[in-house]
C-alpha cells in the first residue's frame, strides 16, 4: 500500500503468474477449436468413404468415367454431374469475379461516402439470402427471360460457335449459371471491398504524388496490395457455386447427361444428390450418391488447394508488399 492510496499495490509476481495462467487458457482454448475444425472435417470425409464403401468396391473407377446414370438398370456414372458441377461453376466465376470486383472498387475507390455505407449493407443482404430464394427468382424470372429473349438471340447470332447450338428452353446449364454468378457476387464483393479498404492510405498517396492516373493507382498500387483477400473472396465465391444445391436443382432441367451446348439440361453433383437421395430404389445407389459427396469435397479441395498455390506464386514473384 503506498502513501496516498488505500488499495494494496498487487505484487509483480503474482500479476505475472495470472497473466501466464491466462495464456495457458488462452492457447488451450484456440487449440481446442483448431483440433475441434480438423475433427469435423475428418469425421465427413470418414463418414462419406464408410458410406460408399459398397460403390467403390464395385464400381471401382468406371464410375468417375461413366457417362450414363440409369439407377433402374444399376448404371451409375458420375462424369456428366461432374461436367455441370465444373462448367456451371466456371461460367458463374467468369461472370462474378469482373462484376464484384469493380463493384468493390467503386466502393472503396470513387464512390461518395454517404453512398458507401448503405450499399455495402445491401450487397452483405444479398449474401446472405437463402439459395430457394435464389432458385424461385430463377425459375420465375430468369427462365422465361432466357426462353423468349437472351436464347434466342444467342442462337442466332452465336449458334455457330457449338456452345449455343440448342433449343431455348430456359432450362438448362447457361440459366444455372447466370444464378450462381448473382449468388456468388455479393460474397466476392464482400470480401474484396474488406480487403481494398484495408490497404494502407500512404499506398496510394505514393501512387499518385509520382503521378499516376485513378487506373494506374488501383491497377499498381491497390489490385497488387489488396491480392490476397480478392482471391480468397474468388475462392469463396467459387465454393458457393461448387455446392449449391436447391438454387441448380430448380433451373438446370436435371438431366444426367453429357452435354455441349449451355441451352442443354444437365445436372451438377449437389443437383444430383438432392434429386436422387429421397428416391434411392437400389441397394448400390445411396453408396453411389454418398460417393458423389465425396468426389465433391474432394473437388472443393482441390479448388481451395490450387488457388492457394496460385496465390503463392503471385505473392512469390511480386514481393512481400503483395502479401497481407
């Protein structure tokens, strides 16, 4: 107790054995939720080969070859879901990445302050909306949008190149992808705004002090900076559109077929499980959809693996400045 103050002073030793305390805790609990996640993730990807056991010992790897899914006859291919799950999903970032990135950049970059705020509430809105939702905007809008006036104008005009060469019928891979790339803006937008605003001021102002035009602050200084958090709102946005699943199952036809043209029907592997799971007939076909789960995952890994590669060989040949 010193002159002056009626509290006793805590001894240094014992603030320091709390403070170690506390980080025991600390480090313990963290710990415990890293092992907790890598748990989970063990016990899917444990629980989906156990599952398909029984398909993978008969089928063996002519069900990632084969191009025909007929449960009637115990025909079960696996490629034609795989084909729509990949192409759907590819098309989707295609289109995503450009919108939400600019949309991102207008926000962070030009876009008044009082509009800032509101805007990036609703884009946050949208990603959070329930995919049926998604799905029944789809069938109700998109749809007959696409049958009587954007198929047939690519038919007309882009027919030649193959890969609009069908009927319109509004049903089909190009319809499921247009509503995976509105899905997955908000969330690459999201994540990329974050990662634009949290470049250092001092960036920019270098940027422009040796002259540089608004395209040359945010193609040199901002984009590179900011390029980690862009890719893995890429990545996320890409994940969404890999496992959708209500959104597809309502706009693609779902029809388990090799396809061409994007005005065909397809189905992707999340379309193909829920259409499938509920009506499994056979002893064989909930082993082969619980193997189509795992193909998924196995794919969604693949994904988020080589997109962190690619990450680290942009970070790797720009510098350390380019990392976060």
């Amino acid at each position: 107790m010193t002159p002056g103050n009626p509290f006793p002073t805590p001894s240094p030793r014992r603030t320091r054995r709390v403070s170690k305390l506390g980080d025991r805790i600390f480090v313990g609990v963290v710990a415990l939720a890293t092992a907790a996640i890598i748990a989970i993730m063990l016990a899917l990807i444990v629980v989906l080969l156990y599952g398909s056991r029984l398909a993978i010992t008969t089928l063996g790897f002519s069900y990632l070859t084969g191009r025909i899914w007929n449960p009637e006859f115990n025909i079960y291919g696996i490629l034609p879901a795989v084909e729509g799950t990949l192409v759907t999903s590819g098309i989707a970032l295609l289109i995503a990445i450009p919108l939400g990135l600019g949309a991102a950049i207008f926000l962070t970059q030009h876009a008044p302050t009082w509009l800032r705020a509101p805007v990036g509430q609703l884009i946050e809105l949208l990603a959070a909306i329930p995919s049926i939702i998604y799905g029944f905007w789809g069938l109700i809008v998109l749809v007959p949008l696409e049958r009587n006036v954007i198929e047939p104008g690519l038919v007309k005009y882009l027919g030649w190149t193959g890969l609009f060469n069908a009927t319109p019928i509004g049903l089909d891979v190009f319809t499921a992808s247009l509503v995976l790339s509105v899905m997955a803006i908000p969330t690459i937008t999201a994540v990329s705004r974050d990662a634009l605003a949290a470049v250092p001021r001092a960036q920019k102002e270098a940027a422009i002090a040796i002259g540089a035009t608004d395209w040359e602050v945010t193609r040199r200084a901002v984009l590179p900076y900011a390029r980690s958090g862009i890719v893995a709102g890429a990545v996320l946005g890409l994940g969404r559109a890999l496992g959708e699943t209500m959104a597809v199952l309502l706009v693609i036809g779902n029809h388990t077929i090799i396809f061409t043209s994007l005005l065909a029907q397809g189905s992707t592997i999340a379309s193909l499980i829920a259409n499938d799971f509920f009506e499994a007939a056979t002893p064989l076909e909930v082993p082969t959809l619980l193997e189509a789960g795992l193909v998924l995952l196995l794919i969604a890994l693949a994904v988020n693996v080589a997109a962190r590669l690619v990450l680290a060989r942009f970070q790797a040949v720009g510098g350390g400045a380019a990392a976060e």
